[in-house]
C-alpha cells in the first residue's frame, strides 16, 4: 500500500511537472498580450496557409512551427473585432476572412496571434504574401498550440528565423 501511494506521488508530481513545461496558450503566457522572452511558442500553421523559412523549408497548413517569445503577441478577441475597420491591421491578418466567417462558439476555440516576421521567412495564404520585416496577424487553434521554456542559445532566432517542424 506504502508503494502504492509513493508511485501516485510520483506519477502526480511528473504530470504536474509537465503541466508547467509545455502548456497551451493562455493569458499567462502572454503578459499584457506579449510574448515572454525566456519562452517559446509553437502553433499549428493554419490550412491554406504555406511558410518559408531562411533554410527555404517550405511548411504548409498542419505543419509546427516555433517562435521566440519576442516575436509575438496575443490578440484579445474584442481587440480583433474592433480592429476590423483598420485597413492597415486587416492587410496583415492573413485568414480574416475565416476569422470573422466562424460562429462566436467556434472563435473561442483559436486565438489571434500578432507575429514579427524574422528577415528570410516569408508566409502566403489567402491571397496575402507576408516578408521578413513585417507584422503578421494569424488565427492560430487553440489545440496544438503550446507555449514552453526556451532552452536555445543566445542568438539561436537571429540565424534560425523560425524552427519548423
């Protein structure tokens, strides 16, 4: 019985553990709406949408690509919706159109993303080309995003760009 209950210690403080390395994105993660710069965040690139890295990779929807904390921020909803009468924020959100065409239940279900893109990488979709140097806005699942510590080098995302898996 003893043995019992030091392995249900263990598996709950592992699982715990892991809780706190890989989580989804949430407010936490994002003080004020920014990135934290020691993290990581790594989302699912949206259907219809194709990413070139500095490598010449090319990711299409489906595909994971990770960002440092630095380049980007969380959207709030409202924020979104407000925003759609600013041309120059709708020229950079890449899948508005299925953003604003999704039922109020289904929204809550992604989360609106603002990304620098890093020279090099390049993203398309919905008739939209987006080049290193610039802002993105992406409507990202909440389901496969997650956020995590990031364990990469000084100057690892100056050279890599994005990693992309």
């Amino acid at each position: 019985m003893k043995l019992l209950r030091i392995t249900i210690a263990v598996l709950a403080l592992f699982l715990s553990g892991t809780t706190v390395y890989a989580q989804g994105f949430n407010m936490k993660s994002f003080p004020n709406g920014l990135g934290k710069s020691d993290m990581m965040y790594r989302f699912l690139v949206p259907e219809g949408v194709t990413v070139t890295n500095k490598k010449g990779e090319v990711m299409k929807g489906g595909s994971i690509v990770t960002v440092p904390g630095s380049s980007i921020k969380l959207l709030e909803p409202a924020y979104a919706q407000e925003q759609a009468k600013n041309s120059a924020f709708m020229s950079s959100f890449m899948n508005a159109s299925q953003y604003f065409a999704m039922s109020a239940d289904k929204v809550r279900n992604h989360a609106v993303i603002g990304l620098k893109v890093p020279e090099g990488v390049t993203v398309e979709g919905y008739g939209k080309t987006v080049t290193g140097g610039s802002e993105l806005v992406l409507m990202v699942a909440n389901a496969g995003s997650e956020t995590m510590q990031d364990t990469n080098p000084p100057g690892y995302w100056d050279t890599a760009g994005w990693d992309m898996k």
